[in-house]
C-alpha cells in the first residue's frame, strides 16, 4: 500500500561566472528565466568558442542531467570535479548523474565525500537517503534522511521519504508522524495525504485517517486503494 516519491535534488550550479562573463551571465540568465532550451543552446555555443572555460563545462554538464542525458552529464561533471574537488555543486550533480546512470556505489560515494566536507549538506544527506530507498538499505537511509530533517524541518519531501524509510523497516508508528507532517506541510501533493491515511488506517488510527484519505480522494479520485480504505473507515 505503500507509494514511494523518488525526488532527486538537483542544485542550481555556479551563480556567478569569470571570463567569458557577461556571455556565461545571459545564458545563465535565460536559464533562471525558464528558457533551458535557450540557455542550453547558448552554452554549447560558447563551449565551441571557448572550449576549455570550467564554468561554460560544468554548467553544460548541469544542463545535461536536467535534460535526461546522464551519460553526457557524467563525463562533463567528472573532469570538471578533478579541477574542483571541493566544489559542492559540481560534486551533487555529478552524485545525481551518477544516480541517473545507475552507478549507485559512485553516486553514495560522491555524496558521502560531500557530507566530509559539509556534514550538514540538505542536498546531500536527502539525495543519499532517496538513492538507499531505491536499493532498500532502510536503516542508513533512516539515518540519511534524520540529519536532513534535522537541517530542514520543514521539508515535506524529507518527511515523507523518512516515512518510507520507516514502513521498509517495518515499523509503522515511527512513518505515521513524519507522513501526517509531510501532508500538512504541502496539502497540495495527493502521495503524501495517501501515504498519511493509509500508514493511520494501517495502524489503528482510524479517526487520524479519514481527513487524509479524504484529502487523497479529493486530489486523486482515481485512487481506488485510497477510496476503499476511506469507505471502509467511514463504514
């Protein structure tokens, strides 16, 4: 009954550019003002002119994962990380890429050299956690996804994966609270009233339930686990 909600974080990569600047500056612009076709056209046309500029590279290797082509991204990210290894936006996305490619051990070693330098990096301890869900290693995902609570307590997404994290190893009580908290910190998203209603029902908590079901129904009326479960309590 459980529906798992893969969010990879991807972080916006290199605010600022050195030389050639006020070209890499418009197309990062265009980037940020929702033209990713335009900006990703622009980079590769100063890559062509400037073909060894770092920041031109590790924006069309940020580019690139954004557009699906991890294989790509990868090769541009891992010769931009040898030139800045300390660089924690160089180093998620290639963690990303690494997890877009299904290089798992890369990807939760790329995001553990991170949390060396930045223990308390959100994009890095959430992005670990989601990628040990994947590969149902439960309880250092637990352990994951815990510290990036504790770093953005209101985040729904770390909330809810923390609750999956909870029900794969079996222990419902501890998913309930971190659903119920992910559904009321963004009502909008239907997985988390679902996820809230159905762990509530699941462990007794029936008059817990019902508003989240509820919320569900009225999100995604198309759920017929969430509709059977409400009629159910309701009955």
């Amino acid at each position: 009954m459980r529906v798992f909600l893969p969010v990879f974080l991807v972080a916006c990569a290199f605010g600022q550019a050195t030389d050639p600047n006020a070209r890499i500056d418009a197309a990062a612009l265009r980037y940020r003002s929702g033209d990713e076709a335009g900006a990703f056209g622009a980079f590769v046309a100063l890559e062509k002119e400037f073909p060894d500029d770092v920041d031109v590279r590790a924006w069309l290797g940020y580019l690139h994962l954004r557009r699906g082509d991890g294989p790509k991204a990868v090769a541009y990210l891992e010769k931009i990380r040898t030139l800045r290894p300390n660089d924690l936006e160089v180093a998620t996305n290639l963690g990303n890429a690494y997890v877009a490619t299904g290089q798992g051990d890369r990807a939760l070693a790329t995001f553990d050299a991170i949390l060396a330098l930045a223990p308390k990096s959100f994009d890095a301890l959430y992005n670990k956690g989601a990628l040990l869900i994947a590969r149902k290693e439960f309880r250092p995902a637990v352990a994951a996804l815990t510290a990036a609570v504790a770093v953005r307590p209101e985040d729904a997404y770390a909330r809810c994966n923390l609750g999956v994290a909870y029900e794969g190893l079996r222990q419902p009580e501890k998913a309930w609270p971190e659903h119920r908290k992910s559904s009321d910190l963004d009502p909008r998203v239907p997985t988390f009233a679902r996820n809230a209603g159905l762990v509530a029902a699941r462990i007794g908590k029936g008059a817990d339930a019902i508003p989240y079901l509820a919320r569900a129904a009225a999100l995604d009326p198309g759920d017929g686990a969430v509709a059977l479960a409400l009629a159910d309590l309701k009955s």
